[in-house]
C-alpha cells in the first residue's frame, strides 16, 4: 500500500512520554500539539492477522507496534503500542501517522478509537474510557450502522469501504 502525502500533518512529531499508572500504560502529550499536528508514524513490523498490540491499517494489513522498526533503536516506533482506545478521542490514526483531532494539551492523554481502526478485534476489552457506558470494544464490524456512520470522519480506507452508503 502506498503511503500518500498527508494534509493533515503539515508539523510532524511531537514529544510524548510514557506514564505507568496502575499496572496500566499511558501515552501522554509531552508539549501542546495543535488540531492537526502530525505526532508520531505507525512503526512496526507488518502482519496479515491482528494480534493484541497491533493497529489495522488496511485490508488483511496489520502493524505490530510492538516490533520495532529495523534500524529504529529509539524504540519511539513503539509509542504508539501504549496508546489507549477511547469512545472519545484526541487522535486518529492516518496513513500509519498519529493525527491530532483537536488541540491537545501538554500532559493530556494521547487516545484515540480501536473501533476507527480495527474491522475486528483479535481481543476484545470493556472499555473505561469514561465516555461511555462500559461497552465492549469489539471493532468496526460490530458496531450498529449508525455508530459506525458517526465515525465516517475519522475512518481509514479499509474502513470506509465498510460504510453503508458513501459519503
Ligand atoms: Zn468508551
């Protein structure tokens, strides 16, 4: 898959840092980064089938985040394996890039939705979000249509092919 340009991301990265809070990961803005701030790249090894760290970024195409890029010792490509879903996120995932949705603030969690990126879950979680109830992320595929619809703006190609009707 070609990787296009994106116009979305005209300042790319921004410091981030990792928090460790209750036996559980958090990606945190290190700086403010403004709507459309290009954060980080999708780093990883390509994979056919999803697993538990990896992120969807097309049809039968799958990136674990936790493999290191070859030749990236920075382990930065990894960032994004911490990063926690939210029914409401700051960020979306873009052409293997991490775009901010709005203005975010320094310190302010880094999330965005699992059910934006993923068709289907190779494992799926209740969700604390605290933007919603406590439903069970399961991905894209099993949402009801008009959910699935009130993510048309944030969705990737493989996923937008899934929309009832197009935009
Ligand atoms: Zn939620």
């Amino acid at each position: 898959m070609p990787i296009e340009p994106n116009p979305l991301a005209p300042n790319p990265h921004y410091p981030v840092g990792i928090l460790r809070q209750h036996g559980r990961f958090h990606v945190l803005a290190g700086a403010p980064i403004p709507k459309g701030g290009h954060i980080m790249d999708l780093g990883g090894k390509l994979s056919s089938r999803p697993s538990r760290y990896s992120v969807q970024v097309d049809v039968d195409l799958h990136v674990e985040t936790w493999v290191p890029v070859q030749g990236d010792t920075s382990l930065d490509s990894c960032q994004v394996r911490y990063m926690n879903h939210s029914c409401k996120p700051n960020t979306r995932i873009w052409n293997r890039q991490v775009i901010a949705l709005r203005d975010i603030e320094e310190r302010e969690e880094l999330t965005f939705d699992y059910n934006a990126t993923e068709w289907e879950m190779a494992e799926t979680f209740i969700c604390t979000c605290g933007h919603c109830d406590g439903r069970r992320i399961s991905g894209f595929k099993h949402l009801n249509p008009l959910e699935q619809e009130e993510r048309r703006d944030l969705l990737p190609p493989h996923l937008q092919t899934k929309l009832a009707s197009p935009g």
